[in-house]
C-alpha cells in the first residue's frame, strides 16, 4: 500500500488515531491480535514512521502496548520494534523439526489493583498444524501462573489472543468455534 500515492499514508493515520485514542482514555494496554504489518519485509521509511508513532505514545507515562505475533511478523520488524522495548512481543512460539510438535503456552500477568489477568498469546504456527496439536493430546500445555501475594490462581482472567487466517478455512485448518461457553 506504500505505493499507492492516494492511500499510502492511510494505516499510520489509522494506527496513530488509536494510539491518540489510548493516550486520551488513558487505557492499561492495547492488544493486538494479528500482523502489525501487512508485509514481513518492509522499507526503512515504513519502519521508521512506525517507531516514531510508537515512541511518541509508547515511552511516556503510558505503560508499553502488547502486541501478539501474526503469520507475516515472524523474524521481521516486531523483532525491532521488540528490541527498542516499544511493543511487548509475546505469543512467538518455536515448534523446530517435522510432525505436530509440542508447545508450553506462558502468559504474560498483568495486574491492577484487585485485578490480575493471565494473557496467552500464539502465533506463527500454520493454522493447519496448530489444528492437528489441538486434536493430539498433551501437545499444547497451558502454564499456569503461580500464586502471587496469597492470592489464587482461579482469581486470575484468563485472556488467549490467537491469530489465525480467516481465509480457505475447513475443519482441518482452523481452530474450532462454539457457542460461548460460561461454565467450562
């Protein structure tokens, strides 16, 4: 979309809107569930007009924003954006070698006041693999936070922010949805 001289300033007007928006409401965090960019190999000014957004409302009072990993941002720009400590990366998973794989999810906690949230994030697995480690036992292992300042476990939010393509979708390559569910 950088090419496109009509539209090619579009995205960052959108993404500093919210960042303004944040600011002005003062919010905790902003979650981000899926690709900060469209593409895994972007131009320098492209990163550049991120970074500067991103300090602008990232390194002031506010607390850093979280962002989970999409399928584009694997080894890219978020690894940079990471490294500056202007965006908290989490939900990177590596699954190394053929076959389903196993995977230890860990949440980043987050607590304010009285309230604690334990925030899961993956990202990065082919919806088609990340499909068949659901469907086999043990593969994906949920760690739960320990107890902290007395306070128990089941007092937690639980939050999993999961980034997978909307496109081509069948039983076997996507994670199943349900009617939502109040009682496990």
């Amino acid at each position: 979309m950088e090419k496109d001289e009509i539209r090619r300033f579009d995205s960052f007007q959108a993404f500093e809107e919210i960042c303004s928006l944040t600011e002005q409401n003062k919010v905790d965090f902003v979650l981000l569930g899926g690709n900060l960019f469209h593409e895994n190999k972007l131009s320098c000014s492209t990163l550049v007009k991120s970074i500067e957004i991103l300090r602008r409302y990232c390194l002031n009072d506010q607390s850093v924003k979280f962002q989970v990993v999409g399928d584009l941002d694997n080894l890219s720009a978020i690894d940079i954006l990471s490294a500056c400590n202007l965006v908290n990366y989490f939900g990177k998973m590596d699954l190394g070698g053929s076959g389903v794989g196993q995977i230890a999810v860990y949440p980043v906690l987050i607590k304010k006041g009285m309230t604690s949230v334990a925030l899961y994030g993956l990202g990065t697995i082919r919806d088609e693999r990340l499909n068949r480690m659901f469907r086999t036992p043990h593969s994906v292992q949920w760690m739960r936070p320990g107890t902290q300042d007395a306070e128990s476990v089941s007092d937690c939010f639980n939050i999993l922010v999961l980034h997978q393509n909307r496109i081509k979708t069948n039983p076997k390559s996507a994670i199943n949805e349900h009617e939502c569910l109040i009682e496990p």
